[in-house]
C-alpha cells in the first residue's frame, strides 16, 4: 500500500514537472512561429512574391496568437492550435512547393505533436502526416514517411534524458526531506533530552538544598548534645 502510494507521487511529480518543462517550451516556440510568419510576409512583400507565400506566413501568425491566447486557459488547447497550425503551414509549404525538402516539413509538426502531447499525440499526428503524404501520390513516399516516423521516435529518444533528471531531481527530494525528517526527530529527542536534563538539575539542586538543611539540624543537634554534657557534667561536679 505505501509503495504504490509512494509510486503514485512520483509518477505525479514526474507529469507535474514535465508539463510545467512542456508549458515553458510552448511559451518559447509560439514567439518564434509568430517571428518567422511575420518574417515571411516581409520577406514576401520586399521581393513580390506569389501569394501562397502570404498565406504561409498568415498561417504561422494566425497558429502563434491563437497558442498565446488559449496557453492561459488550457495548455492542451493551445498544443491543439500550434500543432495543427504548424500541420496546416507545412502543408501549405508542400502544395506550393511538392519536393521533398518541403515535404519534409511535415515532420516538424509531429515532433512538436510528440513532444507536447506525448507519444499519443505524436503518433496521432504523425499518422495525419502521413495521410497527407501518401494521398498526395507523391513519387516514393517511403523517405519522406520514415523522415516523419523517424523525427517522433528521435523526440522521444530525447525525452528520456529529461524524464531521468526529473527521476532523480525527485528522489534528491525524497532523499532531502527524509533527512529533513530524521533531522526533526533527533532535534526534538535533544530539546527532551535537554529539557529531562534540566529536570533532573532542579531535583539535584532541591535535594542539595535538603542535604544542607538536614546537615545544619545534624550540627545543630550535635552541639545541643554536647551542651546538654556539659551542664550535667558541670551539675554533676558541683
């Protein structure tokens, strides 16, 4: 029963840290989506480019506010929107362009899905990626399916690293407050032992006070015997 219950708390804490990790991530990549649409439309604007690539970059722009102002209220609803923001841009990048380094762009939505939402979700949209791919009729799908396959199982690779130092930052927890415990305990056995000490200080003292007293009747007791000699030898005497 403690056991699972100690199991409990550290698979709460390991999803507790991860998402709070998970959450600062978006709060990062929604700036740089916002930056690279908004760069696009310049970019587009400057050199009269076609209009495919204005909608890219309304694209990522639309994906960006629309994660910043969902994050606040849910963190699911706004991996929701950058993900399918992101998925909805690369293909939007692959119609204008159909090669595979445009191709290959869908795969970025399902790293970021396998990341954010874990393996379901990455595999969830690595599974709509390659929907896409393969009803495109794209010549050889087989290098751009592994690309897409290939980037989700590589973001899980890379959360293993973390999921351990979020292990062992947990068990240095565990480890920091039981000491911290055992620290407690032996404190207050000392403040008891302290107090027990200054208890038996006190009886040691009252019982010092009586040994003077009893002392002083003793010496009090033996002078009046030796008077009390005295005056009958003296009667005595006389």
């Amino acid at each position: 029963m403690v056991g699972a219950i100690v199991a409990g708390g550290d698979a709460a804490y390991e999803r507790t840290t991860l998402r709070d990790f998970q959450r600062e991530a978006v709060g990062l990549i929604w700036p740089a989506v916002f930056l690279v649409g908004l760069g696009l439309i310049v970019v587009t604007e400057l050199r009269h480019g076609p209009l495919h690539e204005d909608m890219l970059g309304l694209i990522l722009i639309a994906t960006a506010l629309l994660t910043w102002g969902s994050l606040r209220y849910s963190y699911m609803v706004a991996v929701g929107f950058l993900i399918g923001g992101s998925l909805l841009a690369a293909t939007q990048a692959w119609v204008a362009a159909p090669i595979a380094t445009a191709g290959a762009l869908l795969a970025l939505p399902a790293a970021l899905a396998s990341f954010l939402a874990g393996a379901a979700g990455g595999i969830a949209a690595a599974a709509i990626a390659s929907l896409l791919v393969i009803q495109s009729g794209v010549y050889a799908p087989a290098p751009l399916l592994a690309t897409i396959w290939g980037m989700v199982g590589v973001v899980r690779l890379l959360l293993l690293p973390t999921r351990r130092a979020i292990e062992w930052s947990w068990a240095s927890y565990q480890q920091a407050r039981r000491l911290l415990d055992e620290a407690r305990e032996q404190s207050l056995e000392l403040q008891q032992t302290k107090e027990d000490l200054i208890q038996a200080n006190l009886q040691l003292t009252r019982l010092s006070e009586q040994l003077r007293i009893l002392h002083q009747m003793a010496e009090d007791a033996r002078r009046a015997k030796e008077e009390f000699v005295a005056n009958v030898s003296h009667e005595l005497r006389t």
